[in-house]
C-alpha cells in the first residue's frame, strides 16, 4: 500500500512540474489573470472546452494562443465572422481530376488545439458545425465520418458587450464548453506591470518568448491520470445534489444537465491533481463549480431585470447546502 502512495505522489509530482512549467512560461507574458490560466490549464487536463469571455484586450485571445504555444501540438485558429460558412471551418470535398474522384480537404478545425476567435460572430448554421465535434471528436462530411486528433481542446473568445453583428450561442452548444471565465480589467497595478514588461520586450514578440514544455502525447497521459483520481461517495452526492437544486431553484428557468454533473467531477479531479493530491476534496469542488455551472443555467426574467448574475444565484445555492467534510 505504501509503494502505491508512493508511485502515485511520484505521478503527480511530474504532473504539477508540467502545470508550473505551463504557468511560468505564460507568466513571462500575462501579468495577473491566475484565474483565467489556472482554468484553462484545468480543462486541458480534464479534457474539456473553455469559453473565454471578456471586452476587448483584457488578453482572451493572447492567453490561449500562449497555452497552445506551451503544448507542442497542432494549433489553428478561426476567426468567426457573420458570413462564415461550415465548410471553412469543417473543410470541403475537392475534386482531384487525376483520380477523376472527390478528396475531403480537412478545414482548421482539424488540428489539436482550435481557437475560435469571437465565437458568437457567426450565424448558427455555422456554430452548428461545431456541435458534433465537440462532444464526439469527430466531424461527418458527406456522409463519411472522420476522427478529431487527440489531443483535441476548443477555446473560444467572445466579447458580451458589443450585440451588434453578434448572435448568441444555442445552450446545445454552451453545454458543450467545461467551463466559462470570465475575464476582467487588471488591477491598477497590474496594467503599470504590463505597461513595464512590453516596453522592456520591445521589439521581441510575445510569442516567440514562450517555449513548448508539453507535448500531446504527455497531455493524453496526464488526462488518463486524471480520471483515475479518487473522489469520494459523499463528494459525487453533493454535486447531484447540486445540480438537482438548480433545476429546482426560484430564480432560475433552465437548470443543469446531467452533462454538467459529470464536468464538475471531472475537472475537480484535475484541479485536485493540480495541488499535488491523488484525492478530491469540497474545496477543489466549490474551486469550480461557478465556470462550470454559469453557462448552463438560465435565469428566470424576473431575476436577471433585477440584475441578478448566474453568479449570484450559484452562490446562493452553495451557501444553503451542507458542503461534506
């Protein structure tokens, strides 16, 4: 029993030199925003999709475009816009008249990590490719079925101030994403270290600062370690319970899915990993539970005219339940 605590503690101590590897390589660009890199760092442990949400140049679309950068696998980027269509992001059968047949010319969503620039720029006909597969890792084209590579990660940037020119996302497809962050201002001394740090980088450019310290086949083994994580029978009721209470609560109309129980399990075992424990705790839960349940509930119209936030309510619920110990 003691060599297995030992070999464990041995994983996850490699596991933990990747995660601060992935942190301080993002650190020598990103000043503050911890939050926001430790969750996406999470979901690309527990496998998961993120949606980054934020105004303009708070560092969305930097930030992920770094977290690609430090995992040495395939990264593309597509950047929605209204007339968007599904074959650019998917891809479209090519005629080859050497064959004298069609070939399927694979799109950039074919790649390992995919950044999905202003997500909601684009009409649903195209946010509609997209749903398959980011639940599925796999896309159907003509009838023919075609395998994500793995590593596969969706991170998605979207600006909730300007409408105009934007349409928003169907709960099929938020339901897909593990968490939802939201980013915001730094703090005025943050933006006076910023200010500092890109004058002192003059003319290198952020990403040629950041090097790889991950590669796919290393983050297919981490996830698989993962979800051999222990979690508690008490710990998995508390979050059925959880979830059970948004479908119940006054002041929301739509509550959780079955899918959200399972991304709280998930990436509590990855956030529990990520402190150097073989076990998940309440608090490695409740680290988690408002980006993964703020996208997946719908408030009642009478709360949100009150200006009420999912936010609020989530808090609400977890401060009138019993949290285990």
């Amino acid at each position: 029993m003691e060599e297995q605590i030992f070999q464990q503690r041995s994983d996850l101590t490699a596991l933990n030199e990747a995660v601060s590897s992935i942190r301080n390589e993002i650190k020598r660009i990103i000043v503050g925003q911890d939050e926001m890199v430790k969750l996406i760092i999470t979901a690309l442990l527990a496998d998961g999709h993120v949606l980054i949400e934020g105004v303009p140049g708070v560092a969305k679309t930097l930030t992920a475009k770094l977290v690609a950068k430090s995992v040495n696998a395939g990264f593309s980027r597509i950047q929605f816009t209204p007339d968007l269509m599904p074959s650019d992001v998917l891809g479209t059968p090519v005629f080859n008249p050497k064959e004298a047949s069609f070939e399927f010319k694979k799109g950039p969503v074919f790649s390992n990590i995919v950044l999905v620039d202003e997500i909601n720029r684009a009409p649903a006909k195209t946010q509609s490719a997209l749903l398959e597969i980011m639940e599925e890792r796999q896309a159907t084209v003509d009838g023919k079925t075609y395998l994500m590579a793995s590593p596969f990660m969706v991170l998605a940037t979207q600006n909730p101030v300007e409408q105009e020119g934007t349409y928003r996302l169907p709960e099929a497809q938020l339901d897909r994403f593990l968490f939802k962050i939201l980013v915001p201002y730094p703090s005025e001394a943050e933006e006076a270290t910023i200010l500092t740090q890109f004058h002192n980088m003059g003319n290198t450019s952020a990403m040629e600062m950041i090097k790889p310290v991950l590669g796919a086949e290393q983050v297919a083994a981490l996830r698989r370690q993962i979800k051999t994580q222990i979690i508690e029978e008490k710990l998995l009721l508390f979050i059925a319970k959880l979830i059970h209470q948004t479908r119940n609560h006054k002041s929301i109309y739509l509550g959780a899915s079955p899918r959200a129980s399972i991304s709280i399990m998930n990436a509590s075992k990855a956030m529990a990993a990520m402190q150097g424990r073989d076990f998940v705790t309440p608090e490695d839960i409740l680290a988690i539970i408002p980006a993964v349940l703020r996208h997946r509930i719908i408030l009642s119209p009478d709360k949100e005219m009150e200006g009420i936030t999912e936010d609020d309510v989530i808090k609400q619920i977890i401060q009138g339940m019993d949290v285990p110990r």
